[in-house]
C-alpha cells in the first residue's frame, strides 16, 4: 500500500509487512523472529487498552492495546 497509515493495520497487514508466512506456523518465535523493546519505552499513561475488534469470544477483555492518538491504530479507540 502507499497509505501509510493503512501498512500495519491489523494483524494480516502486520503478518505480511513484516514477512511473516504460513511456513513459520509452529515455529518457535525466538527462532525466527526477534522482537527487542524500543530504545525509549513509551510513558504507561500513553498505552490505552480496549476489546480486540472482529472477535465473538472474550469480548470483555480488553486485549487490544495501543498508544493513545496514534494514526496507524486502525478502528474503534476507546
């Protein structure tokens, strides 16, 4: 996509942005793929929680997590 804003939105854009196929399913993460915490963690009160969105089970819990006003955040923010 050319829209920035749209590159990660959600977890099939994010799998395919970052490369990541079919072919890793079962594969350990550490194996593959190495996720490091950026070099300035954001401040907590920045971090907003809500519902995942397109789910029907566990609705309630809020297991979506984001910075709070961040344009690449795709739909609903609470």
């Amino acid at each position: 996509t050319t829209n920035l804003r749209q590159l990660c939105s959600g977890p099939g854009k994010l799998t395919q942005a970052l490369a990541i196929t079919l072919d890793l399913s079962g594969t350990r993460l550490g194996q593959t793929l190495s996720l490091r915490p950026a070099a300035t963690p954001p401040n907590s009160t920045l971090i907003a929680a809500g519902p995942r969105v397109g789910i029907s089970k566990a609705i309630d819990h809020p297991w979506r997590f984001y910075l709070k006003d961040n344009p690449f955040v795709s739909g609903k923010r609470l």
